[in-house]
C-alpha cells in the first residue's frame, strides 16, 4: 500500500498544487470575501471532490469502457461552466465579487465539473492504484489520501488569497481580470 502511494505521490502533488479551476477559485474566494465566507467555496470543492472520488472508486472498471464519451461530454459542460465563473471574476465588482460566486454550491458544481479532476483521479486509480492489485479497502485509503492532499492545496491557496486581502482590495481589477483570464484559460486548455 505505501509503495503505492509513494509512486503516485509525485503525480498527485503535482497536478494538486498547480494553477487549476478548484485552487484558483480557492484563491479567489478567501481574497475578495476572506477566510470565513470563501471557505465556503472550498467546503463546497471538498464535498464535490468526495463525490467524485466516490464515483472514480466504485466505477472505475466501467468507466474504462466509456470513457471517450464520458470525457467528451463532460469536457464542454465543465468548460462551459469555467468559462462563466471567468466571465463574473473578470467583470465583477468588490460588492459583487463577495456574493454569488462565494457559496458553497459554486464550489460543489465547480468541483462536480471539473474535468482536470476526473482525469486525474481516473489516472492515478488506472495507471497506480488498480494495476497494483489494490483491494477495494486500500482503494478507500487511497481516495482519502488523495482527498487529504487536495483539501492541503485547497487550503493551501485559500491561505494566500486571505494573505493578500487588503493588498487585492485596492487592485481588484486587475487581480479579478487576471484570475478571470486563468479560468478562462483552464477551460480552454480543458476543450484542447
């Protein structure tokens, strides 16, 4: 089981710590709402990335025979969905910035939507975790480690969004354009 974990663990934090829709909205939450209504926003991720996880875990074989057209379908859907979190940081006002995209069901659709976050929990279940023979039990402790490490780098870039507070005050627009740009740039990057 250990050495299962320490061959994906460089995947894992990798692709958990880099720029993507789940930290970038984590950042942009705590930053223009600080910590107590943008953890919202990452409870709601925490909570859609457990849903997927559960679904990675129990359907995986299956998921095998469908994948291509679950990923083409879910590819649009949740670029679509980025594209329009991207559009309101980048026009949004500090007023605005700290009402809809700050709730919990932003987060959870975020993260439900996410197809960097399906693909790489279909990887690291596929090419790791199941070629190792792995039991459905080692399965679950392999979602809770993954789980643990995400929520780590959710928290991660939540903490530098609240850091940066008063400083992302007086530059809204250009930080709001900038992550705007981001999102909008995960989403493109998604459809490619």
């Amino acid at each position: 089981m250990v050495s299962v974990f320490l061959s994906y663990l460089p995947y894992a934090l990798v692709t958990t710590f880099t720029p993507g829709p789940n930290n970038i909205m984590s950042l942009y939450s705590v930053s223009t709402s600080g910590w107590r209504k943008g953890s919202r926003v990452i409870l709601g991720i925490f909570a859609g990335f457990c849903v997927v996880m559960a679904g990675v875990i129990l359907f995986c074989h299956e998921l095998a025979k469908y994948i291509p057209e679950l990923v083409e379908y879910l590819k649009y859907i949740g670029a679509a969905y980025i594209i329009w979190l991207a559009w309101h940081i980048a026009t949004s006002t500090p007023s605005e910035s700290s009402g809809h995209s700050v709730s919990f069901r932003s987060g959870l659709v975020l993260a439900l939507s996410n197809v960097k976050v399906i693909l790489y929990l279909i990887t690291i279940f596929t090419a790791y975790i199941i070629p190792a023979g792995s039991s459905f039990p080692e399965m679950l402790l392999h979602g809770a480690a993954i789980i643990a490490i995400s929520a780590v780098s959710w928290c991660t870039w939540g903490a530098a969004g609240g850091i940066m507070q008063s400083f992302l005050a007086e530059y809204y627009r250009p930080f709001n354009i900038v992550m705007g740009l981001i999102l909008a740039w995960c989403a493109i990057r998604i459809m490619g």
